[in-house]
C-alpha cells in the first residue's frame, strides 16, 4: 500500500474547514467575514433595486431573483461549506433532499388549496342556503 496524503486544493475548501495545512484561523475567519460583506452587499442591493428609478418598473422582480439566487450562492458556499470538493458529498445529498422535502410540502400544500377552492361552495351560494 501506498502512503497517501491529503492533496486538497486549499482553494477547494469550505470556508470553515481549518484542518487543512495550508488554511490558517485568520484565512477562515477573513472568508467568513468576506460572506458577510457579501450577503450585506447583496442585500442592500435589493432593497437600493426597489427604490431607484434605475431599473424599468417590470424588471423589478427579475432583478430580485436574480439578487436572491446570488444570496443562495453565497450562502451556499460561504457559510454551509458546499464546495467542488470531494468531500462534500453528503453536504450536497442533505441539501438536495432538504430541497425536495421543502418543494413537496409546497407543492402539496398549493395542491390542497386548490382542490379546496374548486370543491367549495362560492360565498353568494353559501347565503342562499342560509336563508
């Protein structure tokens, strides 16, 4: 058997994963910091997308999804350490299935309701069958 040892890119890690050699306290404590920068960055953002005159009216709401998928990314890797490395298999298998968990009580509650709405009775309807 071979010696093997550990070849990770220092750049492939999370930002919280301090037992690489080359990753120092500081290093992770600056990029944790960085996220934060970022996510405040990123929110101000869409709170500076609503008040200007910047953006045309109706591209309001694309411009704050596209703000918001970038907050998720930087979530994603600055604070949930969901990277390209090897090692995160199971980080990004539990996120996959938190997002399927989350999609099918949604979908399943908007399923209800809608099956809900179209079997009840409309409001004039329910008056007269209390008169």
């Amino acid at each position: 058997m071979s010696h093997e040892t550990d070849t990770r890119d220092p750049g492939d890690l999370g930002p919280g994963f301090m037992d690489a050699a080359e990753v120092t306290v500081r290093e992770g404590i600056t990029r944790y910091v960085m996220g934060f920068v970022l996510a405040s960055a990123l929110t101000a953002a869409s709170f500076y997308v609503l008040s200007t005159s910047l953006i045309w009216g109706p591209g309001i709401p694309v411009a704050l999804v596209v703000l918001a998928i970038a907050q998720m990314g930087v979530h994603l890797v600055f604070f949930l350490h969901i990277t390209t490395a090897p090692d995160n298999t199971n980080n990004v298998l539990a996120l996959a299935f938190g997002v399927l968990i989350v999609a099918l009580l949604i979908a399943g509650s908007l399923w209800i309701m809608d099956n809900l709405n179209q079997n009840m009775m409309s409001m004039p309807q329910m008056m007269q069958m209390q008169r």
